[in-house]
C-alpha cells in the first residue's frame, strides 16, 4: 500500500468525486491534501502579515489512503536532493543520509 510523504502529489478517488493535490501534512492516522492555494485580501494581510496565502487543506484519514493515486514529487530533479544526499559538514564524517 502507498505510504504518503509530504510534498507528493497525490488523486483521491473517492466514490462520486476526485481529488488531487500536495500532500502538506502527515501524522499516524491522516494526512491534508493541499487542494487550493489562494491570495489572501489586503485585510488579512495587514492583520496578519506573516501568511500571504490561504491554503485549502482536504483530510484523508488512514483507512481511506488505499484510494490514494501516487502521480510525482517535488523532491525529484529539483537540483537540491542531490546536495543533500552528497553533504557532508565535518571532513570523515558519514553522509547524513544513506
């Protein structure tokens, strides 16, 4: 069974509906699916200057992930994987991941 990781793109094919979105957040019994990102109005932003953008999160619960559709990552071929995989902070040291 697909194991969902943060930043996976990811379709939930429901019943009736289908979903499709990041996967922001995981934990042991549900993940969100970022299913929209929208501006904030300038209000909002002056209240609260820190969050430009609304996120609009879908929660799938664990019992339901076997309807989760794996389609990509961002981690892939973004030029940074292979600079962290290949770090190393002290001279001798082992690679952090491996």
């Amino acid at each position: 069974m697909y194991v969902p990781v943060i930043d996976d793109y990811v379709r939930w094919n429901k019943e009736n509906s289908k979903h499709e979105g990041w996967v922001y957040f995981v934990c042991d019994e549900y993940i969100t699916i970022e299913i929209r990102v929208k501006d904030k109005c300038e209000q909002n932003i002056r209240d609260c200057p820190i969050h430009k953008k609304t996120h609009v999160l879908l929660l799938c619960y664990r019992q339901f992930w076997n309807e989760l559709e794996y389609v990509k990552n961002r981690r892939e071929n973004d030029g940074i994987s292979d600079a962290i995989a290949t770090y190393k902070s002290q001279d001798g040291r082992y690679l952090d991941i491996q």
